[in-house]
C-alpha cells in the first residue's frame, strides 16, 4: 500500500471512528458540560461509565444445536439506585452501542426527574427471527447470568423492554429472577413493561409513543418557537413521517394522529416506505401489515422501494423512531422537515446535527424526548414496592367525593345533571387517566426545566440545554453525596 492510500485509509478509520454513536454521545456531553459550571473531575466522573458486563452464554437453538451468544449490561451512573434502562435484542448489539444507550439513559432520568442511575442490556440476537422457545431460552439465561454477577435486583438494576423485546420478555424477566429470590417480598419490582397479570402498570406499552405525544406538543404550542420555523402554532394539520412502526413509532404516530389531528404522510420501514399526503390511517396501516407482513402496498399509498429516502421527503415533522445513526452527513443536507423529533435513541449523529442546526432545524432530542418510556416505568416500579395500584387508594374516594360536588350543585341550581353527564363528573380516576396525567406533567415540567437552562445559559439548541440541565443535576447529586468534599 502507498502512503497516500494508507492515509487515506488511516483518515477513513479515524471518521468511522468518529461517527460512533458513542462517540456522538460524547461529543453532546462535552459541549454542553462546556456551558456547564461543573467542575473538572466531577465532569469526568459523570461521563464514564462506572461498570460494564460483557459475557457468553449458551443456549439450545430449535434444532438441537447449542449457540453462544454474546450478552452486555451496562450501568452507567450508581450516583442513584437502582440504575435503570432496557434490554435489547438486536444483531447490531456491542458493548460500545449498550454504554452509549446506558449513558443517555442517566441523562434521562434526570432530566425527567425519575431517581435512578442509567443502564442498558443487549444480547446480539435476531429478534425478527428467533422463535418464541429460542427467545425464552435466551431471556431466561441471561437474566441467570445478571443474577450471578449482581447485575440485576429491584434497588440495583432494573430492566425494562428496548428495540426488540417487550412485556413477554419482561414477564419471563421476573419469573426468572422471582425463582432465584422466592421470599423476595419486591421481586417483581426487579424488572418494569411487564404484562398486567405480573404487576405491570396500565400505559406502560404506549408510554414512550405517548410521551413523544406530549413532548413535541411542548414545543408545537409555542409560537416563539415555531414561527420562525415558518410553521404555524400547534399540532392540528402538520404533516409528519415517521421511521419505523415498533411500538414507539405506532404509539407516536397513533397519538399524534388521534389527539393531535396531525396527518401521517408517510412511514418508512424496513421492507420499504408508504406516503400519501392526505393521509395514512396508523391503526389501518397496522392491521395491513399485521394481515399482509408488510405496509407496502398499503390502499391509495405509493410505495418507496428505498424507505430511507422518505427521511429526506418534504414534510413539517420528522420522527425517525428506529435506530441510531439513521440520519448522518450524508443525508442531514437534504433533510426538508422543519422538526425533526428524537422518538428513537441516538438517531441523528453529532455531524448531522451541527448540520442540521446551521440549516435552523428545531432538533427535539431523545433524552428528553422519548423519556416517557422510563417515567411509566419508574411509576410500575413504585406500584410493585407499595404492593398497591395508584387508583386503589383513590378512585372510591374521588368519585363518592365528585358525587357530594354534584349534588350540592343540583341542589343550589335546581337542574338535574342527565346521565351521561353524572357518570362522566363522578368518575373516579383509573390507574390509566393517573399514569397519563403524570405522564404529561413529567413532559411538561422537563420541558420547563430544560427552557429554563436554555435561557438562563444562553445556550444555542435544545440537546445542548437539556445535557446542561442533567448534568448540573447528575454532578449536584455526587456533590451532595460527599464524594467530591
Ligand atoms: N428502553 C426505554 C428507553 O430507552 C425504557 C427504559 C426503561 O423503562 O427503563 O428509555
């Protein structure tokens, strides 16, 4: 090899090397710990990560054969505890992938004020592929492996679903580590997104989809904010695409939708993309491909055989809700949404979004943005220690005091609520109205927070301030535990 190639090829690496998803994680805390008043070691300290589990482990695959898979756990701040984050199941899984999420998953939690250090697991396996039994197998395995190596317990850290997984596995997730702790009084609390009939909470499965809901909502309601979008207030008539239909993308789109009035105009996937710019019904497009494998050839859609290109078409809103990297230097250019909302995990990386913010995009990031996921989870977590619902406690109550309001009302106004009126004035609050309401509160208040700093630092983007927020946060915590005297 010459020398202008080697260099060239030595250039090249350093890129790749570069346009890491870690690495792009890094580049965001470094600027905003820039803006920060934190000192020195603590900043150093609150950017690495304190532990990380990389193990192999074998299981039976279908045919008999045994397959060794490799699995990770990574805890990235104990600062609060128990840690907190998902599990994924992905071929695309590596222990720099799972520190990268774990990190984001600290800077989450403090952002939306759930008092738990982040996490996050991976198995580099196919979820698309793996049988129920060969998913069960793995699931069970490795939740023995975190037992053995203290990496998992209800004040240590706590699993929830990721990219791939869902209630199943977390159902098998407990049942697992109930069996190894069978006179653990919290044990099911071990893990969150488990199925109801295992002490899981209602609104936890559309929790990151609805909390996206209310996030752009945050920012669409402010005209400050998009007028010089050249967009007008609100969510109501604002085209949006989205990228990738697993539960956070449907749950986004399908509260964006029938809350916000906004128009799905298009939805890009793995087997391709659908557009339509009158339209695409979610809960349609999903029963299509539930019915046919595919949303392709979904009636009146044009499909895109090449679904990355949906990523640069014309629309208001933007909601890439797969993967990260899915919006790099080489497409942030041609980018024509004017909101691009972070429903995924790392989806734009740091080039792109120095690109995308010089072009005046409003980037709403993913560790505020899709943080519902792990504020329901924090609520399940609550409910598993108090062995009680949120609304057992309340609901009788509310509705005989409701009952008391009305009448008095009946009474000093002579007029006589109908039916449909009484049942609706007297209801009491169901776990799913409180968990919701909280829901957005959290959103809401975590939108304030990160405003807050935004202005009071003069900070130039919102990813910028909300790092800032979490870290003031995170390095106040270690401060205040007397680690730094
Ligand atoms: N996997 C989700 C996330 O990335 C949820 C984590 C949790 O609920 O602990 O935020």
């Amino acid at each position: 090899m010459n020398c202008v190639a080697a260099l060239a090829d030595l250039l090249s690496f350093l890129m790749s090397k570069k346009n890491t998803f870690l690495d792009s994680v890094s580049q965001y805390f470094d600027l905003a710990a820039s803006h920060s008043k934190v000192s020195p070691g603590i900043l150093t300290q609150i950017k690495s990560c304190n532990s990380v589990c990389e193990f192999k482990f074998p299981v039976l695959q279908d045919d008999g054969e045994i397959e060794v898979l490799t699995g990770f756990r990574a805890e990235h701040s104990h600062h609060r505890l128990p840690t907190k984050g998902g599990l994924r199941f992905s071929r695309h899984v590596t222990h720099d992938e799972t520190v990268a999420l774990a990190t984001l998953m600290t800077w989450k939690c403090a952002i939306v004020s759930v008092p738990f250090g982040g996490a996050k697991g991976g198995v580099c396996i196919n979820p698309k592929t793996a049988s129920p039994g060969f998913r069960e197998r793995v699931v069970r395995r490795y939740t023995s492996e975190l037992i053995k190596k203290n990496f998992i317990g209800p004040s240590i850290d706590v699993p929830a679903p990721d990219y791939g997984t869902g209630e199943q596995e977390m159902g098998w997730i407990a049942d697992t580590y109930k069996a190894f702790n069978s006179d653990g009084l919290n044990a099911y609390a071990c893990v969150t997104g488990k199925p109801l009939s295992l002490h899981g909470i209602e609104g936890r499965t559309e929790a990151t989809g609805l909390g996206v809901y209310f996030g752009i909502k945050e920012y669409a309601d402010r005209e400050d904010i998009v007028k010089p979008l050249g967009l007008s207030r609100g969510i109501a008539g604002k085209r949006v695409i989205v990228q990738g239909l697993g539960n956070v993308g449907f749950h986004a789109a399908k509260f964006l939708q029938e809350m916000g009035d906004a128009i799905i105009v298009g939805i890009a996937e793995f087997e391709g993309g659908i557009s339509n710019p009158d339209g695409l019904d979610i809960e349609e497009v999903s029963a299509h491909r539930r019915g046919t494998g595919s949303i392709l050839d979904f009636p009146g859609a044009k499909n895109h055989t090449n679904s990355s290109e949906l990523l640069e078409a014309d629309c208001d809103i933007l909601i890439p809700a797969a993967l990260e990297n899915q919006i790099t230097g080489k497409n942030a250019p041609d980018i024509q949404a004017k909101i691009i909302a972070e429903a995924a995990n790392g989806p734009i990386n740091a080039e792109a979004n120095r690109i995308l913010l010089s072009r005046d995009k409003l980037i709403i990031p993913d560790v505020f943005l899709n943080a519902g996921g792990v504020t329901v989870s924090y609520f399940e977590w609550l409910k598993n220690l108090s062995h009680v619902g949120f609304e057992r406690m309340t609901t009788g109550y509310e509705s005989q005091s409701n009952e008391r309001i009305l009448s008095t009302i009946e009474d000093m106004t002579g007029r006589k609520a109908d039916a449909e009126q009484r049942a609706l004035f007297t209801a009491g609050a169901s776990e799913q109205d409180i968990v919701r309401a909280a829901l957005d509160e959290s959103m809401s208040s975590a939108a304030h927070s990160i405003e807050k700093t935004r202005v009071d630092n003069k900070l130039p983007d919102l990813r910028t301030a909300a790092f800032c927020h979490a870290i003031e946060k995170v390095s106040k915590t270690y401060i205040d535990l007397g680690i730094f005297p």
